[in-house]
C-alpha cells in the first residue's frame, strides 16, 4: 500500500514561495482502515507544499550516499556542478531516507564547507520498514557551492540486538539555471574558534547581515522537553532552576544583538507516543528551520576588518547542564560599489527578561508560566547609494500552564510562544518596513490509566504572517497556518504484537496572501492515508 510522497518544508523564517501548489479543486482519497495499527503503515507524509522548481536547464550533485549505524560521521567531498554555471535560480536539496525493523527517532545534520544545510531527524520505522523523503531550497548557500568543499553528514544511531534499524540516506543538490528571483548572500560564513570563543569576520563591504541558527534540544534529556520543565519546589521528574522558558540569544562583542523564541519541537518518538508521528510528522520535524537575527545594525562594527566575538546562548537552561545544539550561519549581501563600508551602531535597548512561574500544588499539580522579553537595535551605514538605517525590534513572550498528578500518570501543557519582528529600513528612497509575527501553540495530554493503558492527545501550531509596506503601502503580506492533532493509544509493558494501538492524526498546511494560495490536509488512522484533500 506504500506510497512515495514528497515531503517539503519552507526553508528559513520567510513565507513566500515563488508559485503556490494547489489544484483549486477538493480531492479526497480514501482507504479502509484497520481495528488496530498492523506491523507495517503508510510512508511518511506531510501536507506542506513542494519546492517550486523552475523550467530551465539543471544539473545534480550527489552530496552524500551512507548507512548510519553508530555515532560515526560521513565525510565526504563536493564537487560543483558542470553545465549549469556558476549562478543559480534555485538549488533544490533533497533527501531520500529508509528503514526497517526497530530504531528510535534519530538527530541529524549536514555540513558543505562547515555551512549546516539541513538539520533534521528520522521518522521510526514499522518491521516491514518505511521510506521518506525531505525537499528544502537551499539557493540562499549558493556561495557554498561554488566551491570544491567537505561535507559531513551525521544521523547519530544505535544498531544491536533490540534497535535493529539501519537509517539509509540519498542526499543530492540540484542546480537550475538562471538568477534567482531574490538575491541570494554574497557570502555564506561560519564562526571561527579562537581561545577566546567563537568569533566572526565580516567582508569591509558589508550592507546586510543576517545570523542563522540551527536550535534544537538535545534528544534523550530533559531540554528535549524543555517546555515541560518546573523549578523547585515543585515535584516533577524534569527540573530547571527557573522553569520551561527557553529564549535564544546572539551577542556581539558582548552585547547582546539577538533574541528569537525557540521552536517546540516534537520528534516522532515525543510524548511517549510513537503512534502519533508514524505517518504525520510534528510541523518542522523533518527539516528544522533556523531562528534569524537581522544583524545588519552591527555591520558598521563588524565592517572594520577585525574579528569579533560571537556568542550564542539559550537562556533558561540550568547553569552547567548541556543539551542544546546551535550552530550558526552567517549570510552577508556585499555592497558592489564600495570596498569599505562605514557606519556606526546608533542603539541597543532591552528590557529586562521577565520570567514567572507559578506552583500550585493539589491532586493535580500546576505551574502557571509568564515570560517575555523585548529587545531594539539600530545602526547606519554609509553606502554607494546614501546613508541607511537600520532599527531590529524583537517582542518575545511565552504563556503555559502544566498540569500533572502524582507519578505523572497525567502529564499535560497548555502553551503559546509568540515572536514579534518588526525590520525598517530607511534612506534614499521610501522607508521599507517588515512585520513578522509567529506563534506557536502546544495543547496536549497524557494520560496512563490503571490498565496500563496510556493515551496521548495533543494538538500543534505553526503560525505565522508577514507584512511588508514601502512608503506606508502595504507591498506584500503572507500567511502561513500549519496544524496537527493526533490521538493515540496503546498498552505499556506488553510485546509489540499486543500493543492494540489505535490512532488518528491530521494536518492541515495553509499558505496564502498576495502571491496565491496553498490548502493541504491529510487524515490518517491506524497508520492509513484515509484522506488527502487540496483546496483554493
């Protein structure tokens, strides 16, 4: 019954896509579902859209072909393409994956020249085994590519006796030709270690600056639910000094330049229910976007041609325990007609990080969360078209009740992230102002009950939408709604054959605003594709 489907993500904090996909027309597609999950279901799916792919010539370069068994990294050499230029219109990267027999959810990462291209991790296979397949527009690293580079790639995995699976990976670029539709970096950087820390040295000529990091919680640790964390006195298996707030930060020199809200991210073996992810992975699970910091009110700093200090840390992580990752590219648009760029950094104000979390204790335990911060910095630069300003202003607040009871045989989050961007850019010509607003929700239970019997519901949210206005007229607005639910049981402590596990799960991706519309849901029960319908 194995169906291969593309799986895709947006690459980036950005939700334009070239073309949007979508028949206009509803199709539903359905199949008998089983009483119970079976030893084999559906390949992995999602319901975001594709990656557009333009009608020119293209070329393809194989980045990686490997079996990952153990914690052992593939190194391995690029190679740029021949026959489509040195210039692209887009480079599609995609990931063709499989598996069988009995594994965890697995991390994973995939480094050209030191540059992260793709952050991701693995669904869990069924006996019978699974494929899966990760598309994401890679064009914004094409000064990665042009070069003969390293490249590692590492899905960190245990293969014995009891987790038989092997994870088999396919990695390619492809190459279209042509220029892309917006310019992408001039240069793609990576921090460099010194004994004095991570540092970064900008090109004189620098006239923007964007930082990405790739943020995620360990797996296996309490900050891979972090969310879920308490502080003393309250009595819970996972504990941080001052509760489930996590807040990204990048500084320069010591100062901070940078704050972003971490994504939740759900694996497919998260909250104790595989039957959940089996088919409908959580939003983002596949190909784990980064968080962007505009630091281009720096770049009158950095364009002195001296290496500066580049730290990022997670605030809220106890002091002294580990379990965050967060590598970090750096991508910088040059200006052309200057080999020196001056400028100054005008402001740099933060509130105070506001933090609060409330116990409540009782037959069912609760922690009331309130958290935020808020952040504004502004510098100019002095380029061949006339001086530039640049002001970054970043709201972030987090609200979330937990609740659980004795031996958290319940165990449940009600929480929303909200992550307010605005970005004005001013000089010769009409003020361009960019709002970006993302929230993220995560509404959900466990429950085991006496007969072992343990069901999770839980409900996901990816939202966000875009507004950008140039002389005050609104230009450009986009919006993005990307929503899970599942429900799923099974019995503990019994072979995998007397599980009895049941499940349903759906999504539903919309992208639309001014470049069209995209509406994508799919329903699943027991592990089947019952139904697959498109809209707009």
């Amino acid at each position: 019954m194995r169906r291969r489907i593309v799986m895709s993500m947006l690459a980036g904090a950005t939700l334009l896509v070239s073309t949007f996909f979508g028949t206009g027309t509803p199709v539903a597609q359905a199949a008998d579902a089983p009483a119970e999950f079976g030893t084999d279901w559906h390949d992995p799916v999602t319901a975001a859209p594709p990656v557009d792919r333009p009608h020119t010539r293209s070329c393809q370069v194989t980045l990686a072909d490997v079996q990952f068994r153990d914690f052992t990294p593939y190194r391995g050499t690029y190679s740029p393409p021949r026959g489509c230029g040195d210039r692209w219109s887009k480079v599609v990267l995609r990931l063709d994956g499989k598996v069988k027999g009995r594994q965890f959810d697995r991390l994973g990462y995939l480094h050209v020249g030191g540059v992260e291209i793709l952050r991701t991790s693995t669904p869990e296979p069924s006996p019978d085994g699974i494929e899966w397949h990760v598309e994401k527009d890679v064009t914004r690293y094409s000064d990665t590519f042009r070069d003969a580079r390293d490249v590692e790639m590492l899905i960190g995995n245990v293969v014995d006796d009891t987790y038989t699976g092997v994870i088999d990976v396919h990695v390619t670029l492809t190459f279209y030709a042509g220029r892309p539709a917006d310019p992408a970096p001039d240069r793609v950087l990576t921090l460099a270690d010194t004994p004095d820390g991570t540092t970064l040295t900008t090109p004189r000529n620098s006239e923007r600056i964007v930082a990405e990091v790739y943020a995620t919680g360990s797996g296996g640790g309490c900050e891979e639910f972090w969310y879920l964390t308490v502080a003393d006195p309250a009595s819970y298996s996972c504990k941080a000094d001052h509760g489930p707030y996590r807040e990204v930060q990048i500084k320069v020199d010591g100062q901070l330049a940078g704050i972003a809200s971490p994504f939740p991210n759900v694996w497919t073996g998260g909250w104790s229910n595989p039957f959940l992810w089996y088919v409908l992975p959580a939003p983002r699970a596949f190909d784990v976007r980064p968080l962007e910091y505009d630091l281009t009110p720096y770049a009158g700093l950095l364009n002195d041609g001296r290496p500066h200090r580049v730290e990022v840390s997670v605030a809220g992580v106890p002091a002294g325990q580990s379990g965050w990752s967060a590598p970090v590219n750096v991508l910088v648009w040059q200006d052309a007609h200057r080999a020196h760029v001056t400028g100054a950094l005008t402001g740099d104000r933060a509130t105070d990080l506001a933090n609060s979390s409330t116990y409540t204790p009782g037959s069912e335990n609760r922690v009331d969360t309130r958290a935020g911060h808020r952040l504004t910095v502004s510098g100019y630069l002095d380029t061949s078209h006339g001086r530039v300003t640049t002001t970054v202003t970043r709201t972030l607040a987090n609200t979330s009740v937990h609740r659980w009871t004795q031996g958290e045989n319940t165990d449940g989050l009600d929480a929303t992230w909200t992550d307010d961007e605005t970005v004005t850019v001013g000089g010769h010509g009409p003020t361009r102002t960019t709002h970006t607003h993302r929230t993220y929700t995560m509404d959900g239970a466990t429950t085991v009950g006496t007969d072992d019997r343990l069901r999770t519901v839980l409900a996901l949210g990816d939202r966000a939408s875009v507004v950008e206005r140039e002389g005050g007229r609104r230009t450009l607005r986009s919006r993005l709604d990307d929503t899970y639910r599942g429900d799923a049981s099974y019995t503990l402590n019994v072979p995998r054959d007397q599980r009895h596990a049941v499940g349903t799960s759906t999504e539903r991706y919309r992208l639309y605003g001014s470049e069209g519309c995209y509406d994508r849901s799919l329903t699943t029960v027991q592990g089947v594709l019952t139904d697959d319908r498109s809209r707009c």
